[in-house]
C-alpha cells in the first residue's frame, strides 16, 4: 500500500544532494538593470538537454513534483508559486496575481535551487511562476518567470501529474433532487470485481471490505458557496449506514455541483486515503427560454468584433456554467439575422440549449476567426467537458447539449491550400479533461463552415459515455484539407482509451438528412484504431441515413468513412439510403478517391449487424462500376462483405446501386461541380450549395435517386411530383 508522510501540498525545502555547475549559476557583476537578473526554471526549452538533464524540472512518483531553477549570484531569494493551469491559462499577470488562483507560494534563500511539492492531485496540470528576489527589496526583484499562455514554450513551465492507480468504485450517486441525493455504498472487495491489485494501494479489512470511516461533501469549485449543511462536511459513516448500504443527503442547493468522496482516515494522504469520487449537479427548473439580445460593444476589445458587429457569447456561456441560480437545461435564444462570437474556447460541462428565436431567421454565430497574429487566424472551439478544479478526481454528468437553427463559421480560418492550415474544431476535449457522461448531444439544422482540423474530437485517459448523438438537416462545406493528404481528424474522432476500456461515444449515433461536401478529413468515424478487449456491455450503434456526400474527402486513398478496425462485440452499423457523388469539371485534374469501410476484427462476443440498403451514386468516376475507388461495403475483406450472414438485408444490398438508368451528377443537379480546377489554393472550396438542388427534369424524375427519396431529401424538394 502506498503511505506517505505527508499531506496535500506539504513540502520539503532543501537543497539538493547535488549542486549545480557553474556553467548554471547565473553572474549578475555586468547586469545593468536596477532590478534582479530574471531566474527560469530547468526546461528542456532552456538547457536543451531533455531528459538526460538530471536537474530538469519533472514529475516523479505519479504525483510529486521536483522543480529546479537556475541560480543568481548575489539574490536574496527567491519567490515561488503554483496554480492549476485552467486558473492561469491566459499568462496574464492579472490571473496569477489573482489570491484566489495560487493554490501554493513560498520564498526560499539564496542558496537553494530547487524544490519538491509532495502529493499533489492526480492527472491534473499545474503551474509554477518564480522570480527572483532582490536585496534592495521590492521594486528591485527581477520579473516573473511562467507568466506565459503556453504558447511561448520557453517562458512558462507547466507538469502534469500522473494518472491514478485503479480506483475501486464503492459510492455511486443517484435519486438525485434539487436539494437531496441518495450516497450508495458497497465496500465489498468482491463487489469491485476481487481485482488483487487494488489491495496494493487500498487497505482491506478481515471481511474482505474495504476500509472507509467518513463521507467528505464539498461544493464544487465552480460554486464554491453553494449550501451546505455542517454534518456533510465531514459526515463519520455509521455501522447502520453500512447495513442499509446508502446514505440520504439533504440541504443542498438546486443547481450546484458538489463533490463527493470516501474516505479511509488510516491514510495520511488525502488523494490516497480517497476512493472513487462523484461530481453531482444538482436539479433545477431550467425556466423559460432566454433570449440574448443582440448587441455589438463599440468598444470591445477582441478584434474584429465590431468590423463583423458581433455580439459576445464566451464570456455569457462561461458564466452560465458557474451560476446556480441557472438551471441545466437552460435554453439561450439568438436573434436571427444578427452576428455573434466566441473569443476563447468554452467548457460544455452544464447542459443547455443554444438556438435561433423562432420566426427570426438563421442567427450567425463565429467562433472567433476575425483576425490574425503573424497570419495565423486565432479560432476557437468548445470543449466536452471541463479540467478538474481542486479537489475533483472523479467525472461530470451533463445532460443535453443542443444547437439548432445556427449558421456557425470561423470567417479567418485557412486551409493547406493557404499555405497553412488552421487547427481548429467544433468541439474538442482537454487531455486531462474529467471524465464525461453526456446524456445527449444534438445538432438540428446548422450550417458549418471552415472546421478545419476536425469536427468533434475526444482524447484523454478517463472516460466519455455519449449515450445519445444526433446530427439531422445539418450542411457542412469548406472544412477539411489540413495537410496535403486531407487528413487531420476524423469527422467524430474517438481515442479508443484503453486504460478504461469503459468508454463509448458511439452507444446511440446518427447521422441524418446532412451534406458533406468537399471537406477533406482522416475518414469520417474513427476510435483510434486501438484493439481492445471491450466489457460486454459496450457496443456501438452507428446510424448514417439520408445524407449526401459530394467528393467525400477525394485527395488521398485510405480516408475512409468507416474507419472502425477492431468494434465491440454486438455492434451495429446502419447505411442506408445514402447518396454519392463524384464530380469535377472537365479539365479538371483532381484525384477523386472514395472509399467506404475499414472493419477487421469483431472482439468479444464476435457478433455484429449491419443493417446496410438503398445507397445509391451517380455514374461518373466509378472505379470497376463502383462510386468506392477501395474499401466498398460488399468487399469480402476488412469490410461488411466479410460477414455476410451478418448483413440482414442480403449482400447484394452492400453494393452502392447506380440505378436501372444511371444518371450523372450534372444531369441530376443542377451545378453541383466544384467552382475551382485541381492546383488552385480554393480547389476544395465553395460559395454556397444551391448547385445542388435537383433539376425539374423527367430524368430526375424517374430516377430512382428521386423516387425512393435518397440522399439529403432538401435538395429535392424543388422538383414537382
């Protein structure tokens, strides 16, 4: 069992067993300046010497971490300080002058140049500023070093601490109310699976239960003064609580999030002596809809707000996330016709609504791109989820997350054809990010414009649940085409985490009534590519119906849309009534690649359906008769065709049907080419889709593209019946 003598935050100051060499002590003799010479921290950015530094500044034992500092001859000192990273992001001084942010400060002599902060919260970023300090006092001490934003590699320093040991689950939340919860405990060794490893970092009684004496609420640093009773604080868990096997919380407020541990008092130090943690929101009636009026700040200081007249929503959001007196489920209403922004990222952590009022219109809505520094377009994206305050190890539930009825674009945003090409996404997630259980996420009826890099992204260690993921009546164009190739990330990137094998984006995910046209991506689904051996209770169920896919990624083979190599047993994969199309104009030279399904093995149970019919293309540019130039759904290798007993409709429906006729893209459409030829830099770009409404023809009309109501139905709802 790991026991350590120390507190959170408790630390030992000496000076190291041994010293630095001269060449890393710092002579101020013909230093002109009134003030001290500034210190750094040991970094690789600053020694060059990476790992083979035996000075550098690092994190050991999982969560203990060493700093080391470069000397100054003749200082008196030298200040130190740390904070979580999400607190201090922004490197201005503002942030890290901010009381409420430093998590620790200290000051040491001159003689001493480095320090170790012992047991400090697992997975989590922290980071250190320092400065040195002056024998003429204040005024004279030298700047702070670690004020940067994270973007200037070599004049911040930043460490995460490592991942957790596995983590028995003995509490879990629900009968969840406004201001009462239900605390279920299961102590039982075997309850948790009789996994020997945990008896290595967890104490374990005579009855084969794991030790635990107290229950420890705290609201959430997000709410931080939220409502709460005393005997919660640090409630001493009683022999008939065990009997009955949960403890009923009530006096909390509606709204607030707190934070729910057990506790093993045996244990010295608090991120070891706790078990499995629950962060619980609250209810609360989310009220009426709330409309944000429309209003552009003459004076605002973001650039390019008031050229575009955009009206601010980050700081709105933001705000929302930490305000209890805002139920989950809010619903925020734009106007139509008007412009709005957001200037940095934002947390999806509090479920709500964003949406157009209706009868207004399409609101616009930017995620920044409204300028540049040295060229590069500064954009943001939302984030699933949210990094961990202080004090929280466990996961976030949030509910639904919804827009409708926006237009969203990041105007700056460029492409490879650019010359360079922006990173961003729609929504992305933190690395070290909480655990995230989402109820639903529900995009009806957006546009989307220049999500270069990806659409929706997940990554870190711990675990996402989406148990419900709707795209419908969406239309995405000039995205994509972030390298030569057109890779970047996937329309929805999964990373597959195999540390949990509990995760699962893909649980309920459909895809319907949407065009893609012409945005280059790495394939359309994807978890990693990682081999997993996936509980039972993890499946997919992937839904792509009635969408429209024009030059579906074409630059390079081996973008698939299926790129799903290694599925959990008991998966299903719905295709159906899809439409593709190839199409380029005449002297166009253009690689025009597309290809379909990447599935090799089936884990666990080995079974899984596909329910796969009705898909149609139009007849030019086929490779062997088939829109698919590799990867075709009846392909008897490393695709749908492997499993035919599995295929409920019959292989003959897994090929993509061209029609009694055929017809072609021009002939169906009425300009749906691409407006610019292979080589120019906007090749993969276009002005709008109304190219792509079907013409008013016989052909059309008795094609069966029409008659079975194929495709994205919006581009046939023109032609007369």
């Amino acid at each position: 069992m790991k026991k350590k003598l120390y507190y959170i935050l408790m630390l030992i100051l000496s000076v190291s067993m041994f010293s630095c060499s001269d060449d890393d002590v710092v002579n101020t003799d013909d230093y002109s300046s009134d003030r001290e010479f500034m210190t750094m921290f040991r970094k690789d950015d600053n020694t060059g010497k990476g790992d083979s530094d035996p000075y550098r500044c690092q994190v050991v034992e999982l969560n203990d971490v060493q700093l080391y500092w470069y000397g100054v001859k003749g200082c008196a000192g030298y200040e130190i300080k740390m904070a979580l990273q999400p607190n201090v992001s922004s490197g201005l001084a503002t942030d890290w002058e901010n009381p409420a942010n430093i998590l620790f400060s200290t000051t040491v002599g001159p003689e001493v140049t480095d320090l170790m902060i012992k047991d400090l919260q697992y997975s989590t970023d922290y980071r250190f500023a320092i400065r040195t300090l002056s024998t003429k006092g204040e005024g004279y001490h030298s700047k702070w070093y670690g004020y940067g934003n994270g973007r200037q590699w070599a004049d911040y320093m930043g460490l995460t601490t490592g991942d957790r040991y596995d983590i028995p689950e003995v509490i879990v939340v629900n009968d969840v109310t406004k201001t009462s919860l239900r605390i279920n405990i299961d102590r039982s060794f075997a309850s948790a699976g009789n996994n020997e490893a945990f008896k290595n970092n967890f104490e374990v009684d005579g009855d084969n239960n794991f030790v635990m004496q107290t229950i420890v609420i705290e609201p959430s640093p997000t709410n931080p003064n939220a409502a709460l009773p005393e005997k919660w604080r640090n409630y001493t868990i009683t022999e008939q609580d065990f009997a009955l096997g949960y403890i009923d919380v009530d006096g909390l407020e509606q709204n607030s999030v707190y934070v729910i541990n057990v506790k093993n008092n045996n244990i010295p130090v608090h991120w070891d002596a706790i078990y499995n943690t629950c962060v619980i929101r609250m209810d609360g009636d989310p009220g009426e809809p709330i409309l944000l009026t429309h209003y552009c700040d003459p004076n605002d200081t973001i650039p390019g707000a008031v050229s575009y007249n955009a009206s601010r929503l980050d700081t709105i959001i933001a705000n929302y996330n930490a305000d209890a007196s805002l139920a989950e489920g809010t619903i925020f209403e734009l106007e139509g016709g008007k412009t709005y922004y957001f200037a940095t990222n934002v947390s999806l952590c509090k479920g709500l609504t964003i949406r157009t009022k209706e009868g207004t219109g399409r609101a616009k809505v930017l995620m920044n791109g409204m300028y540049t520094i040295n060229g590069n377009c500064q954009a943001m994206n939302f984030m699933f989820g949210r990094q961990p305050q202080s004090g929280e190890l466990g996961g976030i539930n949030i509910k639904s997350l919804i827009f409708e009825d926006i237009d969203f674009d990041c105007p700056l945003a460029t492409n490879y054809g650019d010359g360079a090409a922006t990173g961003n996404y729609f929504i992305n997630m933190y690395s070290n990010g909480m655990a995230v259980t989402l109820q639903s996420f529900e995009v009806r009826n957006c546009t989307f414009q220049r999500m270069i890099r990806g659409f929706v992204r997940v990554q870190g260690a711990n675990r996402k649940n989406f148990e419900k993921f709707v795209v419908e009546d969406c239309l995405f164009y000039n995205c994509g085409y972030y390298d030569n190739n057109g890779r970047g990330y996937a329309w929805i990137a999964g990373d597959g985490t195999p540390s949990t094998g509990k995760s699962n984006i893909y649980q309920n995910m459909i895809f319907r009534n949407n065009t893609f046209y012409d945005s280059p991506r790495t394939c359309f689904f994807t978890d990693n590519g990682k081999d997993l051996n996936w509980p039972a209770n993890i499946q997919y169920n992937i839904t792509l119906e009635n969408n429209t896919f024009v030059n579906y990624s074409t630059r390079s083979s081996g973008r698939k849309i299926f790129d799903l190599r290694y599925l959990p047993g008991g998966s299903k994969i719905t295709v159906r009534k899809n439409l593709f199309i190839l199409t380029k104009q005449e002297a166009d030279t253009r690689n025009l690649y597309m290809e379909g399904m990447d599935i090799r093995v089936v884990n666990g149970s080995g079974q899984i359906t596909f329910d796969i019919q009705q898909n149609y293309s139009t007849n030019t540019n086929l490779t062997a008769g088939s829109i698919f130039s590799a990867g075709a759904f009846s392909a008897n290798k490393n695709s749908a065709g492997f499993w035919p007993e599995s295929c409920i409709w019959g292989k003959e429906e897994l090929d993509i049907h061209l029609g009694e006729a055929g017809i072609s893209p021009t002939d169906l459409m009425s300009n749906p080419n691409p407006p610019y030829i292979n080589g120019h830099k906007d090749m993969h770009e276009i002005d709008n889709l109304d190219g792509l409404y079907y013409k008013n023809t016989d052909a059309v009309r008795n094609h069966e593209i029409f008659k079975l109501g194929i495709g994205d139905p919006r581009w046939a709802s023109k032609v007369s019946k």
